[in-house]
C-alpha cells in the first residue's frame, strides 16, 4: 500500500500563490504516474496535472501557464506550484499515484483545501 499525504493549501487573495505538497510513503516501489485533482463544492473530481517518473507533465487547460506540477522520487515528493491563483481554483486538492504492480488501482490522499475568495 501507498499513503499519500497532501499539505500547503490555504486561504489565498485572487492572484496569489500557493504551493501544494504530496510526501508518499509505505509501498513507493509501486508509484508509477502521479498526480493532482481537485474537487470544487458541489462538482465533480477534475484532473488538474500529472507527471511521470520520468518527469513528463500533463495540465488541465484552465491551469496552463498557472501551475506547475513537480516531483522528486528520490524524496518520494510532489508539488504543485500555484500562481496567478483565481476564485475558481476554489476546491480540494487530492494527490493521486498510479499503482505498477495493479493497472487501473489509484492511490489517493485525504486531500488540502484551497480558498481563493471572489
């Protein structure tokens, strides 16, 4: 099993920065792809960024050029570096990690809130 643990979020004026952070512990082994998602009131679960071990990233239109997803295996981090941040950016964040060793199994963490007030 992997335990991933999310922190950094936070209340934040509309332009303002935050950076999330995702430590990973227990089966690290069995981390392949990782991950952010973001969950607003009310809304479904949205992919926001991923990246690969081998550092290649994926963001969501609505943060491109705002955010940048990060990681270091050799610490068993991830960041997420939150600029430009925008009332709509309002939501939970959840680190996400795909399983090797299972296809399709995801590990997730308890997830950080963001607030960026209108």
């Amino acid at each position: 099993q992997v335990q991933l643990v999310e922190s950094g979020g936070g209340l934040v004026q509309p332009g303002g920065s935050l950076r999330l952070s995702c430590v990973a512990s227990g089966s690290i082994f069995d981390i392949n792809t990782m991950g952010w998602y973001r969950q607003a009131k009310g809304k479904g679960q949205l992919l926001v960024a991923t990246i690969t071990r081998g550092g290649s990233t994926n963001y969501a239109d609505s943060v491109k050029g705002r955010f940048t997803i990060s990681r270091d295996n050799a610490e068993n981090m991830m960041y997420l570096q939150m600029n430009s941040l925008k009332p709509e950016d309002t939501a939970v964040y959840y680190c996400n990690a795909a399983s090797i060793t299972y296809p399709g199994k995801m590990y997730w963490g308890k997830g950080t809130r963001v607030t960026v007030p209108s």
